[in-house]
C-alpha cells in the first residue's frame, strides 16, 4: 500500500468502527433533589462521569446500531454519609437499610425507532452479601446492581 494512502486508510477504518458502537446518552434530572448524591459540585460531576462511562462499557454489549439512552431520576448511594472535612465526606457501609437504590427510566432505539423502554426502580437490599465484580471501583455497590439489571432486562431481552 502507499504510504501516503495508509493514514487515510486507517482513518476510514475508525470512523466505521466508531458507527457500530452504540451512541449512550445519560441524563441526569434534577440532580439538586435527588436522595443520596455527593454534596460538592465537583464529587458530583466526577459521580457522573462515572456512572456515564459505565453506561457506555455496558452499551458496548447492544447490537450494532442500537443507541440506549438512560435517565437518571433518583439516587440513593450505598451507605450513609458521614461530614468529616469541608472538603470530603466519608461514606460508610452499614449494611442494613443503607443499600443502594436507583430510579431510572431507559430507551434504546435503532434507525429512530423505539425497540424497548421502561422505567424501574432498582434496589439491592443483600448488597454487602453478593459477589461484586465492580469491589475495588468508586459506586461499586451501584455499579453492581446496575450490571444486573442491563445483563437481565436489557441483554436478555434481546
């Protein structure tokens, strides 16, 4: 090949394998009046960021060309609070009535049309006793439950 076609070439190819990666989009509604989310503007953007790649990690799982969009209406993080510093607070883990909960409404489409949606309110009450891939990760607990969900109401749904 020539040399000077190569660049071209690999350039071509990442745009049409970027095209078969699901498009996530993450919403948060209302972020202010949650129930359980970090209290500092910048812990909170970071909580984001967070859950957002890990929507997207999960997306990667979809069909080619199927684009899932999620709305986070309610969070409730694992544990309670704990103000220790103006700075950073501290979460610890009871176990009891401390579980993670997550209320969230999602969609996924294809070509513009709507192949699924639902809303569901998830909870994980045996959230300390439960193997946990996601155990050395921030939200793990979350994370966790999250994963469940998409691997049984969204993945075996397919």
């Amino acid at each position: 090949m020539h040399r000077h076609l190569r660049p071209a070439v690999v350039a071509l190819f990442c745009l049409a394998t970027g095209a078969a990666n699901a498009a996530v989009t993450v919403n948060y509604v209302n972020t202010d009046k949650m129930t359980d989310v970090p209290r500092f503007d910048t812990e909170r953007k970071s909580m984001e960021i967070d859950f957002r790649e890990f929507f997207e990690e999960l997306a990667k799982k979809l069909p080619a060309g199927q684009d899932l969009t999620v709305d986070i209406l309610d969070i409730d993080l694992a544990g309670e609070v704990f103000p220790r510093v103006p700075i950073r607070d501290v979460r610890v883990t009871k176990g009891s009535y401390d579980f993670p909960r997550i209320h969230l409404r999602y969609r996924i489409e294809q070509d513009g049309k709507v192949l699924r949606s639902g809303e569901r309110e998830l909870a994980d009450r045996n959230y300390q006793l439960n193997v946990n891939s996601y155990r050395n990760e921030m939200y793990s607990y979350e994370k966790q439950m999250l994963g469940e969900w998409f691997k049984k109401d969204i993945l075996a749904a397919q």
